[in-house]
C-alpha cells in the first residue's frame, strides 16, 4: 500500500493529456481538477482513489487496531486529498459497477464505517463524501442486476488488505437480508445515546441520520443522477422499489420512516422525561453534540416526510436544475399510525417549548451552542411545517379527525406566538444573536399559520374552538409587526436600510396576508347550498375580528413608504433599477393580497381609505394649484407625492382585480358589499365608492392641467400620473357601462356607470386626461406607456363603449392629431393650413407637443383610434378611420414619391425619420386586429406592402438596421395578427414583398455580421441588439403556419400556380439569408435560440427536399447549429434539434453526411441517456432514421446503442415502470433495423432471448 499517496499527488500535479493551453494551463487548481477528472473518466485502473484513502488513514492510526483507538489530526492537504479520493472512488466504481466485483461491497461497509466515525470521527467534509458514497453504491446495487463475479488479482488483494486493517468491519449481505441488517443496525446506532450517553455514541448517531438522509436524496431524484452511466429508467425503478418495496417485502422508505420515527421519539421521551425530572436547565441542551445529534434526526425524519408519492414517472422528465417542491404531502394510508397521532404531535410542542431560545432563557456565553440549539429549533419548525402540509385524503378516516389534526396544530403554533408577542411587548433589550433567533422563529411560525390555513380550508378551520382566537391573533399580531416596523422607522427616520428586523417582520406580514388571502378567497364562503349560514357566520367573524387589520396596514404602510421617500429626497439618493423593480414588484404582490383583507369589510376599508385621502388630496391640491415652483423637489413634495400615490395603489387593489386576458370585471365582494341583505341598493358603499373616484378625478385633474402650463415643474410626478392612469384603466374597464352579457344582475355597483348619460363623461374624462398627456409629456415613456393602454382598454369594450369614445370630444382631437401629424416628423414645422381643416378642434400648441412623441408611441395611438372607431354602423366612426387610414397613405405615398424621383435623398435626415415613422404607423395599423371587421386592414396595406419593401432598395435605408428592423417588424406583427383573414391575392403580394425584404436584408446585414457579446450588458439587453434577426425568424416561423398553407391549396381561379411549394421556397429562402448569421455567440441568447430551432425543425420536417439547394457552407453551419441545440440546457430545444437530425436523415445523401461529422452521434446518445422524455423520444427517433443505413452500424454498436434501447423496451414490459410508447416504438426500429444486418446477425438470438 505505500507509495500510493505519493504517487497519487505525482500524478494530480502533471497535467494529463490533452490539457488545454491558454492562460490557465499552468495553474496548480486547473491541473488539479483536470488531472482528477481523468483519472476518473479513465477508471482509475491502478485503484489509486482507494489505495491513497487506504495508506492516508493507516498512517493516522484509524486502521490496524480497535476501534477506540486515538487518531492523530489530518492536515489540510490530506484533508483535500482524501476527500478527493473518496468522491474519485464513488464515481469510478459507478463506472466500473460490473467490474468491481465484490470488492464494492466491501468498499461500501468501509466508507459507511468511515461516515459513521466508528473507529475515529473525521472531518465533517469527508465524512459526508464516505456517506455520500455508501448512499451511492446502496442505490445503484437495490435493485438488483447481474450476478456479482470475482474481481481480477489486484481486488483480491485489495480485499486482503481491508479485511486485514479492520478486521471488526461490520459487512452486510446482499439483496434483501443485508437491506434488513442495515436498517438494524443503524436504528442500534440512532438510538444508542439514550441509554449510553456519550459524545462519540452521539456523532454516530447524528452521522447515522445524515446517511439516511443522503440515502433518501438519492432514491427521491434529489441527488445529482448523472455519475451513474445509466438510463432514465434505472432511477425511475428505483424510485419505485424505495417507495412500493417488491413482492410484499417492506419498502426502503417504510424502513427508514420507522428507523427515523423511533429515534424521533426517543429524542422526545429523552427531552421531556429529563425536563420533568430536574428544575435546573437540562445539561444535554448545552451539550453541541447532543444539539446536533437532535437536529440530525429531526432532518432525516422532515426529509422521509417530504417525500413526494406517485413523482416516479415524472421525476425525471424535466432537464431544469431547479427542484420543485410540493405544497401539500399526500402520504398513503399505511402511514397512518406513525403520522396521525394526537399524543406525538403534544409531545414535539412541548419539546419545542423545552428546546427554543427566547427571551426569558438564561444568558447563554456560547454563541456556538446559541446557534446549534437555535438550529435544532429550527429543524423543528420545519417538521411542524411538515406535518401542516398533509392533506384530506386516505390517510385521515373522515373529517372530524382532519379537522382534530388540524386543532392540535393550531394550538400549539398560537400558544408559543402568543408567549413571544406578550414577551416582545415588554420591549426588554436583547442581544443579536437573541433577536435573529426569536425572528427565525417568528418567520417559521408565521409559514406554519399559513401553510395550515392553506391546507385546511375555512370550512374545517371555523369549526374548531379555537377559529376566533385564531381570527384575533392574527390581527393582533399583524397589528404589532406593522405598528413596530413603524416606530423603527420613525426613529431611523425613514431611513429604511439602517433598520434592524424589518426583513422578517415583512416576511412575517407576507405569511399573515396570506392567512387572510386563503381564507377570503375560499370558494366555500360563497357558494350557496346547505352551509349557506354556517358560512355568513364565519364571513361576519371575519368581517368582525380580521378586517380591521387591512386599515393598519394601508396605515402603516403608507406612511412608511412616505417616509422613506423623505429620507432618499433630502440625501439626494435614489434605488438602483434593479432593488427598485423587484420591490415595487413585492409591494404589488402584498397589495394584492392585502385587498383580499380589506374585501371582508369593504365599507369599513373604503372609509378608512378615504380618511387617508381626505388627509392628504388638500396638501396635494394645493401644491397642483399653487405658485410655480422654482426648485428642485424638496423631501416634503416628495414625502406628498409618495404618500398620494401609494394611497392609490391601495385604493386600485381594493376596487379592482388584475385580469389580463379575461374581460374585466368587478370583484364580487365589491359587488356583494353594495347590495344590502334586503336585495336593495347598499346607498353608502355605492356612494363611497363614487366619492373615492370623483376624489381621484379631481386628483388627476389637477396635477394634468398642471402639466399642461409647467411639464419641467418639478412638482409634476410622472410616477403619480403613471399610477392614476394605471388607476383609471383597471377600473373603467371594469366598473364603466357593464353590459348584461357580463353581469347576472342589474343595480347596486353595476348601475351607477351603466347608462350613456353616466358613462359618457368617465369617458371623456379618460380621453381628455390622454390627449393632454400624450401633447405635454410627450417623453415621459411610462406615462404614455399607460395613456395607450387606458386608451386601448377602453376601445375593446365593446360596440356600446366605442359609441361613447366616439362622441368624446377629446378622441376626436386625439384622432385629427394624428392626421395632421402623420407627416410630420418632430422637428418639423406643422402647416397652419392643416390645422384649420379641423375647425379649431385642435391648436398648434397640441400639434407641437403631439408631434414629439416618438413613432413607436404614435403607431400605439393610431392602434387604439383604429380599434375605438371601427363600428361600420356609426357614420361619424367610418369617416374617423377613413381619414387616419387616409392620411398614413397619403404621407407614405409622398415619401415614395420624392425619394423615387430623387427630389429627397435616402442620405438625407428627414427622409430618414420619414421612413421610420410610416412604418411605425403601418405597423400600427397592423396590429389594430381587435378592430370590427378586421379583414379592412389587409384591404388597406396589401397595396403599400411592395412598396414598403422597396424602401430596401436605397442603399442608405438598407444599411440602416434601424430601418430594417422596423421593416422586419411591421412584417412580422402584419402575418401573425392577420394570418386568418387574408384572401390568395393578399398573401401572393405579402410572400412576394416579405421575400424581397429578407433577400436586402440578406445583403446587407447578414454577410459580413459578427455576433459578439458583451459582457457589460445583460442577457436581455445584448439579445435586444439582435431584435431584427429575431423578427427575421419569426416572420418566417408565420409564414409557414399551417393557415397559409390551407390558404394556398385551396383552390381559386387566381390563385393557379401557387401552392405548399411556394410557402417552402420563401421558407428556404428565408432560412438562407439567416444562416450566415447563426453560431453559437447568436444561439447563446435564449429567446432567439428557442425560436431558431423551431424554426429549423419544422421546416427540415415539412420540407427535407428542400435542403439540397442548400450550399456546403451552408449545411455545414446548419449541422452545427444543431449540435449546439442538442448540448442546450433548454428541452424544447434540445428536442427540436434531435426532430431536425432525424428528418434529415431520412435522405440517404444527408444521412451519410451526418455520420460522416464525428460529433452528431455522440450528442444523439447523450440526448437519449438525458432525463427530458420529449428529448428522449426525438433522439430515439433520430437514431432509429439513422439506423436504417448500413453505414452506420458500426457507429451505433460502438455507442453500445442496442443496450440502451433493449432497458427501455424492457421498462415498457413492466406495468410498474414508466416508458413512453412513442420512444419504444422507435427502439423497436432500431432493433429491427441494427439486427436485420449480416454482419449483426449474432445480436438477433440475445434479442430474441429478451
């Protein structure tokens, strides 16, 4: 065994071959890590991982004696290496599973006997990779498999040598019996502590746990899978074995559930016997290997809960890194005795009240000790978390035990939240490490309320003693964590960041929003039947006890916020983009929650809300309609403004639902709250409601005739009129001219605003508060990013919303702006002569300032007019839209014109925004798709479209990828908004000009581009500098739907000559001028990646005929781009890529081409070996294409393909396993297809065998 260490640290510090050159090629931790993972990947076939590990520990005395025996300390190098070692070894035999022999069982007993620290306790690192190792071997040999045969000379000798070192080795037998011996075993060692108590007993113990839960990991998929070299199905089976067990015998997951639950309790009979039994403080909680040992097997026992039952056949299905937890366990019925239990969930309360640290504990001088104690309450909490996660079902007889289960632990959580609020309200001072501890454990309680009010439902919740008391603490508690977090930040000053606890106070108020979000919202309480009073009973608790909390909420935060924009105003700071989106982001979320609190009483919140308005809107009013202010914001405007817009924004949430995709409607506690138990009008919350939004009116009004005399004041807040506007779409989407179509019934709410006389001045108002808007903040982006919005939403309401935008005095002015402007770039000078045609409607001022918005705003605009005046009943509607369409027309057509006849040049400038702005305006049009009678729109741009493309003949346009990417754009938006509505004449004219456009911007941009990242820029924001190549694929992704195509065969005299081939010359042609662009700097940018190859695969699968016009080049840059798609993380384009492989394979030129580049098939095998079923399914499909040559059996064999694809036939014989049928059927192919060959002839009996 000597020399192995040296010999090993010879070889990590020479660099193996074909190390990679360049500026890391001589650094010590490359060849390190390059050199370990070559001796892995090679097998280590001189057993270096295990002779090293040997020598290293029979040096330091852990081997060659008893197992008490002293061992000396290892230092950091040898800590390093042997740690290597042993994850080096787990790996290798994974490898070599078959060739080790018996000699992995042996290796196995022994890096068991190493974690547990029999013999000598090692480092925590590498006890965890030995256990980690015995997990791994306990896995892969569980099921089963081929005989264990003997291994070579050096394992016997190898086997010689351990069995001399340890002579007292503990071995366990194979298959069922050593499964047994196992769980025996270590249930002696877990429970040893408790009649023998000693600090070593201790470690094996909480090492004993650690194992269980390691070995847990590995069954459930939560472990890394791939250093197995094994199909999908091999961690599937077992998953399923560890789960069900085999033939009747007890289940891996079973054992380790009992193993666990006993230690368990022996922990807790431990605890809470030596508690009663002494009056001192317990001696084993200031013990650190005791703590650990508890907190041990409290994890092993939460991770054997966690266990998600039934996810065998999708665990693996999914390529992402991320691990999805479920909310809710469902564990089966023959758990029941263990979980179940009254007396068990009594007794961990009370270990937990033993154990946690609180403000009356002694002093404790540790702060290791502190923290391991804490930790162990902490695993605790998370087991509590648990077990208020099991739902109704097989395990649970019938309700009342549910709902017994459900009071036990209610109980408990509220008894120790109530002790710790009483004890936080004596506002004794406590240390840091006190305060993190008591927040920890705030926070954990605060999941387990919620996580049990989530699971249990209101229904079960409000028949328990204890619902009341719980509907008072929570508002009690709500109150004190809001009113807290108030006074810190009055004292800081708003200074929020210097605050100490507000982080979990705001995690705890998250958890309690979501208490009241689940119960408010629960469809128990208002759906009708023989519970009807038993659930008004518990609306008016509701009503009565929690509702009060949404004033203090709204109160606090408000003032909050208030004072922390105070605080940034007068230091002159500012959140950076980032922190700032992802709060406003948290605050929406909470908002929205906290409307569902305030829903329980509306009127009750309306009025508090109002009271805070009628606080603030005089500051406010005054400020709008006072002297001009001169300066720069001062903290107190600031501190106002904040205040105004918050209450707001509390003001929306509760009035209204965010609903996108779905007609807006108004909330049904809105709705309910305005009709009184009598069935009449509830006058005072209709009238609350109504004060509240003539209040904002007159808000908004104010600061916009502000605007419009002072935009640069610095009293005027984009950030407030963003949130007005944002106030005004929800709710008159929602509440304005409600049609009998949405609403079952006439009257409360629903009439207030359902008559042309009440609706038509909303209207008005929201147009006026538009136009004013869009002519005297024309660059405020976030202001007419909402203004378009408001404008849109309110023209999709329908036919009766439209007459009244049409009758708005303000959308006419909107709609004659437009028309004179649509030739008018910013910086000209707008003609008097144009003006007047209006009639005075409009004044230079507006056309002035409408003209500055930018082109992508004004097609936006023109989007919402086109949209708002498409009733062909309504003359006046009619004569709107023809003259917007006329004057785009119009202006392109001059454009055309001068440049054609060279009276302007494409170099000039003003051509240049000239051309930018017609094409923003078509492509306005474009999308106007939600317009009545759409098929107008191809009417009118099918005779601009050769025209709009021609534009790429001037040499300047063409270079302009400005110009060029609008273009790509407009096409794009124009064939994916219109693709049912046009006629076999309108698409001849749109391929026609879309291939004209793609053939000049090949030329142009494609060529000689270079992709480059940088590395300053985020994923988003370099990807944006492609935007054209991404239209470029996706107007081609349009064009070959499956509507065009049904188009173009349909049979039409005008149409003779036309077909699918058209659809995949222009396809083919297109993908031509983009391949020149594509490599892995382009594919490296998801959006544009995922677009690409479905492009790629759907068309190499329609149209495979198609890729021999392709050059060598060409091909050649294709296949690469499919090999970088089958290595993405991304399934969907793995998936696709693998589809493109197979279809071109299919042609035996092509065919021969892929096997003749080195890296397709191996690529194919790893897709195939992967965890994603759809990646799985294409690859099977590519290779069984593939197969069907002669040429490339050779390959596959040497890939060991027939393996591969004989375990997954296998996993489809066996109903307990999961295999896809599509993937089986394609290995059948490949089977038929590799064993049909001669020279294969020999692989036909053992396939017939299987």
């Amino acid at each position: 065994m000597e020399g192995a260490s040296l010999e090993l640290q010879q070889l990590l510090t020479t660099p193996p071959p074909a190390h990679a050159t360049g500026t890391l090629a001589n650094n010590p931790h490359a060849i390190l890590h390059a050199s370990l993972e070559y001796l892995r990947s090679s097998g280590d076939e001189r057993y270096l991982f295990l002779r090293c590990t040997l020598e290293v520990l029979h040096s330091h005395g852990l081997f060659g004696g008893a197992y008490s025996s002293v061992t000396t300390l290892l230092t950091p190098d040898e800590e390093q290496l042997l740690f290597h070692c042993v994850t080096g070894l787990r790996q290798v035999i994974l490898l070599r599973w078959d060739e080790y022999g018996t000699l992995r069982d042996v290796v196995r007993d022994l890096m068991l006997m190493l974690g547990l620290g029999i013999g000598g306790i090692l480092p925590r690192t590498v006890a965890m990779a030995c256990l980690s190792c015995a997990a791994s071997f306990y896995k892969r040999g569980w099921t089963g498999g081929a005989p264990v045969v003997n291994g070579d000379e050096q394992q016997d000798y190898l086997n010689r040598i351990i069995s001399e070192m340890v002579p007292n080795l503990k071995r366990f037998h194979a298959g069922e019996e050593g499964r047994c011996e196992l769980f025996q075993y270590l249930n002696a060692v877990m429970t040893a502590p408790f009649s023998d108590y000693s600090s070593q007993q201790m470690h094996a113990s909480a090492m004993s746990s650690s194992f269980l839960s390691l070995l847990v990991g590995e069954f459930s998929g939560g472990n890394s899978s791939s250093q197995y070299n094994l199909p999908l199905e091999f961690h599937r089976t077992c998953h399923q074995v560890f789960e069900n067990g085999v033939a009747g015998s007890k289940s891996g997951l079973d054992s380790t559930l009992e193993l666990s639950m006993a230690s368990l309790s022996a922990l807790v009979g431990y605890i809470l016997n030596t508690a009663a039994n002494i009056t001192t403080p317990m001696p084993a909680l200031s013990d650190e290997s005791f703590l650990e040992m508890g907190s041990a097997i409290i994890a092993v026992t939460f991770d054997v809960i966690s266990w998600e039952f039934g996810a065998g056949r999708s665990k693996w299905e999914f390529g992402s890194s991320t691990k999805e937890v479920a909310v809710l366990l469902r564990p089966p019925k023959r758990w029941r005795q263990v979980l179940i239990n009254p007396d068990f969930l009594g007794a961990m309360f009370k270990v937990y009240s033993v154990i946690r640290v609180d403000s009356g504990t002694e002093r404790i001088c540790n702060r290791v000790l502190a923290e391991k104690r804490g930790r162990m309450a902490h695993q605790l909490r998370q087991l509590l978390l648990q077990l208020s996660s099991i739902a109704l079902g097989p395990i649970f007889e019938d309700e009342n035990e549910h709902g017994a289960y459900a009071s036990f632990l209610l109980d408990g959580c509220l008894t120790v939240l109530e002790s710790i609020v009483a004890q936080q309200h004596q506002q004794q001072p406590t240390e840091a490490l006190m305060e993190e501890l008591i927040s920890s454990e705030i926070v954990d309680l605060s999941s387990i309320l919620s996580r049990i009010t989530t699971n249990f439902k209101v229904q079960t919740l409000s028949r328990l003693p204890t619902f009341q008391r719980f509907l008072s603490f929570l508002c009690t508690f709500g109150r004190w964590l809001l009113e807290s977090s108030l006074t810190e930040c009055t004292n800081a000053m708003g200074d929020i960041e210097s605050m100490q606890g507000v982080d979990w106070k705001n995690d705890a108020i998250v958890q309690i929003l979501q208490c009241s979000d689940a119960m408010a919202d629960d469809y128990w309480l208002v759906s009708s039947g023989t519970h009807r009073a038993e659930s008004m009973n518990v609306l008016q608790a509701l009503a009565t006890l929690l509702a009060p909390l949404y004033g203090s909420y709204c109160m606090c935060r408000v003032k909050m916020l208030s004072m922390e924009e105070y605080y940034l105003a007068g230091e002159g700071a500012d959140l950076d983009d980032i922190r700032e989106e992802i709060s406003a982001l948290g605050m929406q979320e909470e908002m929205s929650s906290a409307a569902s609190l305030g829903r329980l009483n509306v009127l009750t919140s309306l009025t508090t809300l109002s009271g805070m308005f009628q606080d603030c809107v005089p500051k406010l009013m005054a400020l709008f309609t006072g002297p001009r202010i001169e300066n720069e914001m001062t903290p107190d405007v600031a501190a106002l403004l904040e205040e105004a817009r918050m209450l707001i924004v509390c003001a929306c949430h509760l009035l209204t639902d965010d609903c996108p995709g779905e007609t807006p409607t108004i909330p049904d506690a809105i709705s309910k709250a305005c009709i009184s138990n009598d069935g009449s009008d509830n006058e005072q919350s209709i009238m609350a409601i109504s004060s509240l939004v003539d209040l904002l009116m007159k808000v908004a009004e104010a600061q916009t005739t502000r605007v419009s005399m002072h935009p640069e004041e610095s009293a005027c807040s984009p950030l407030l009129s963003k949130t007005l506007l944002w106030f005004f779409r929800r709710w008159a989407a929602a509440y304005v001219f409600p049609t009998s179509d949405d609403y079952k019934q006439i009257g409360g709410i629903y009439g207030k605003w359902s008559t042309q006389e009440q609706a038509q001045p909303v209207i008005s108002f929201c147009t006026t508060l538009c136009l004013l808007n869009f002519c005297h903040w024309p660059l405020e982006k976030e202001v007419q990013d909402e203004c378009n919005t408001l404008l849109l939403a309110i023209a999709k309401r329908g036919p009766s919303v439209r007459e009244l935008l049409v009758n708005a005095p303000s959308f006419e002015q909107i709609a004659a702006l437009h028309a004179v402007c649509a030739s008018l770039r910013p910086n000209s000078s707008p003609s008097l002569s144009d003006i007047e045609t209006f009639g005075g409607s409009i004044t230079p001022a507006l056309v002035r300032g409408y003209q500055r918005l930018p082109c992508l705003d004004r097609s936006r605009v023109l989007t919402s007019v086109l949209v708002g005046c498409s009733d062909m009943k309504n003359a006046k509607a009619s004569n709107i839209l023809d003259g917007c369409l006329a004057a785009v027309e119009k202006s392109f057509k001059l454009l055309v014109q001068a440049l054609e006849s060279k009276q302007v040049y494409s170099t000039n400038t003003n051509a240049h925004e000239s051309a930018c702005l017609a094409i923003s305006l078509y492509d306005g049009i474009a999308l106007a798709s939600e317009m009545s009678a759409p098929e107008r729109i191809p009417h009118f741009i099918t005779p601009s479209l050769p025209h709009l493309s021609g534009l790429m003949k001037f040499d300047s346009f063409a270079d302009d990828l400005s110009i060029c990417g609008a273009l790509l754009s407009f096409f794009r938006d124009y064939a994916e908004q219109c693709i049912g509505i046009l006629n076999h004449e309108q698409c001849s004219v749109l391929f026609t000009s879309a291939a004209s456009l793609l053939k000049s911007y090949s030329e142009h941009h494609c060529t000689n581009r270079v992709i480059r990242r940088n590395a300053e820029d985020t994923v988003f924001e370099e990807e944006q500098k492609y935007y054209d190549v991404l239209c470029a694929i996706q107007l081609l992704i349009h064009l070959g739907t499956k509507d065009f195509v049904d188009v173009f065969n349909a049979e039409s005299p005008s149409t003779q000559g036309l077909g699918s081939g058209t659809i995949s010359d222009i396809i083919f042609f297109g993908l031509q001028q983009i391949l020149p662009l594509v490599s892995q700097g382009l594919l490296r940018f998801p959006t544009l990646c995922s677009h690409y190859f479905s492009l790629v695969g759907s068309a190499i699968e329609d149209y495979p005929e198609k890729i021999c016009f392709l050059s060598l080049d060409l091909f050649k840059s294709l296949v690469d781009s499919l090999i970088f798609g089958m290595c993405n993380s991304d399934s969907l384009v793995c998936r696709e890529a693998a589809r493109a492989i197979g279809n071109l394979a299919v042609n035996t030129n092509y065919c021969d081409e892929i096997l003749m580049h080195g890296a397709i098939l191996p690529h194919l095998i790893e897709c195939f070996r992967g965890k994603n079923v759809e990646c799985q399914r294409m690859a099977a499909f590519a290779i069984s294409k593939l197969s069907s040559n002669i040429k490339s059996h050779d390959q596959l064999l040497k890939h060991d393909i027939l393996s591969l694809v004989k375990k997954e036939c296998f996993a489809s014989s066996d109903q307990k396993l999961f295999s896809d049928h599509q993937t089986v059927r394609f290995c059948h192919l490949i089977i038929s297809n590799l064993t049909g060959d001669k020279g294969n002839f020999q692989n036909m009996e053992e396939i017939v065998n299987v």
